[in-house]
C-alpha cells in the first residue's frame, strides 16, 4: 500500500505495508501488517459477495484499515468489484471516481491522501466459493417499531457471564440486543464499532462488515479470567477493553430500550449465560427462527411486535 504524503513532511511516496493474505472463512480473506517506521499499521478484507452493498450484484468487496495509534488517525478504505470486472486496481484517491471507492478520514484536520493498493504479488489464486444463502429465519430489527418483548425479566447477571448470538448488521450505529422497557441505559448495544454493557465496554477493531451474517461472543471474565471485555467476531478476537465492574443487568426486551426503538439488525441464536464456565447458568436462551420462545432456566415467552418471527405460544 502506498500513500502520498505531505512533500514538506513525508516523501511524496510512502510503504504502509504488506499482507500475506490468509483465508478466515470460506467467502473472506484477511491479514494484519505490523506498524511501519511511521507508525501506521493495516488491517485489510476482502470479502465476496452474492450482492454487494454498494453495487447490489455480485463481486468482492476490499476494507483496508490504517491506523495511526500514537497520532490517533484512523481511515478507512472501502473498494467494490463487480464479478468479472476488467480493471484490478485503483489509480487515485480523495474522491469517487468510475468503478467507485471511498476513503474516509476520521480524524479531523489529517494531512495526507492515500492513493493507491498496488503492486501485488500473487504466488497463489484464491476461489471464492458460492456459499450457501444466509439464515431465512431471524428476529428483524428496524430501528422503527420492531421489537421482542418478554413476559418477565431475566435475573440479574452475576459478576462472570458470557452473551453470544448471530447477527447482521445494516448500518454502523447502536443496535440495542438486549434491554430494558422501563430502563433507557441499562442495555446491551452492539454497533459494528463498540459494544457496550450499561456504561462500560470496548471498542471493536477493525469494525464489524455491514450486511452479512456473523456470530459474536461477548465475554466478561469467562473463559479468560479478569476483569476485562473480550468481544470475538466469528471467534476472531475484535476488542478487549479492561474494566473494573460490570454491573448486574436483567433484561426482558430485544431491539428496543425503554421505549425507543434502536439499531436496524436481524439476530437469532442468543444465549446469555452466567456463574462460570465449569457450571454455566443459562439464564436465556432462544433460537428466533421458528418463535420467540426461551429455553433457559425461567423459559421466558417472548411477543414479537412487528416481524415475521412468530410469538412465543
């Protein structure tokens, strides 16, 4: 990756990195290049898709994440090729152009352009396979009046537990997995950049892929012991963040806190587990592909309001 840099700061070219480019799951290729001289380091996926979500048909999607750690620059670099496209790479930066990406400062007042991904080197072809469709039972979530209400409270969590579920997001903002109707704060919210437990969490990096499906694992001191959040995507590790407590919640609500509607997602398959891994205490467990229906410890009914997804009979 090269970047033109401020020519009264930096040389007018500079080498960010390089990937050895690795298969995580069978339609993804991923790979991390350590810090160069300058301090950046990258983060880069490419991701094939049945409809892109930009393009809407078939192709491959490229992220590329640079990130400036002591300076606290962050940009991010999004590139959508159609399926049998003839052009294979990007010529300049800074503003959409024919065959379109985006590159998006996030730190105010950042100096530099970053004007290309180049000169790869392939010793190997990589076959994106046509994997099989996504889930077509979920719990779909608007932001607008879609919601699955239980008909009592879990109990509350105990100092250890361990949230997980499958979920696609639609846009970066908070979408509220767990909650409370008669509480605003005291929820659970995922958005493809955070995740946060009432008022403590931790950042995710690089952020969660928008429109497409993919399990996350929220720990607080589970199977890593201390006191710390560790949030895994598809069992990759995306964030850890120490805390010092994270308060007892109890939940009877999904897609909504208090009385607003929050995030715009579709889920299914949560549990929510606590005690200890030795003897987990399965305090909610649903699939939200055939009802809303708990299996956990108080077998919780849940109402859908809005959705597909059946009631809880």
């Amino acid at each position: 990756m090269d970047g033109a840099g401020d020519p009264g700061t930096w040389p007018p070219w500079n080498r960010f990195g390089h990937w050895d480019v690795l298969s995580g799951t069978p339609r993804k290729l991923e790979a991390d290049a350590i810090a160069n001289s300058f301090g950046w380091r990258t983060h880069i996926e490419i991701t094939s898709f049945d409809s892109l979500p930009v393009a809407g048909v078939p192709g491959v999607e490229i992220l590329c994440y640079l990130n400036h750690d002591a300076e606290g620059h962050r940009v991010t670099i999004t590139k959508e090729w159609v399926e049998n496209a003839a052009a294979w790479q990007w010529d300049r930066d800074g503003l959409p152009i024919a065959g379109g990406y985006t590159t998006t400062v996030t730190t105010p007042g950042f100096p530099y352009a970053f004007s290309k991904i180049g000169d790869w080197a392939m010793s190997d072809c990589f076959l994106f396979p046509r994997a099989a469709a996504g889930p077509t039972a979920f719990a779909a979530f608007n932001n607008l009046d879609a919601s699955v209400i239980f008909d009592a409270f879990t109990t509350n969590t105990s100092n250890r537990w361990k949230l997980q579920f499958d979920v696609r997001l639609r846009d970066t903002d908070d979408c509220c997995v767990l909650g409370r109707t008669n509480n605003f704060s005291r929820r659970a919210l995922l958005s493809s950049t955070r995740f946060l437990w009432f008022s403590v969490g931790t950042t995710i990096d690089p952020p969660l892929p928008l429109n497409e499906f993919g399990t996350v694992r929220v720990e607080w001191d589970w199977d890593t012991p201390g006191l710390f959040f560790n949030v895994w995507w598809n069992d990759v590790l995306r964030g850890t963040e120490a805390a010092f407590f994270a308060n007892g919640l109890r939940f009877n609500v999904m897609g909504k806190s208090g009385a607003t509607f929050v995030g715009d997602f579709d889920m299914l398959n949560l549990t929510l587990e606590d005690n200890n891994p030795g003897s987990p205490n399965l305090m909610l467990s649903t699939e939200l592909q055939v009802d809303a229906c708990d299996i956990g410890v108080k077998m919780l009914k849940g109402t859908t309001e809005n959705m597909t997804l059946p009631s809880c009979p």
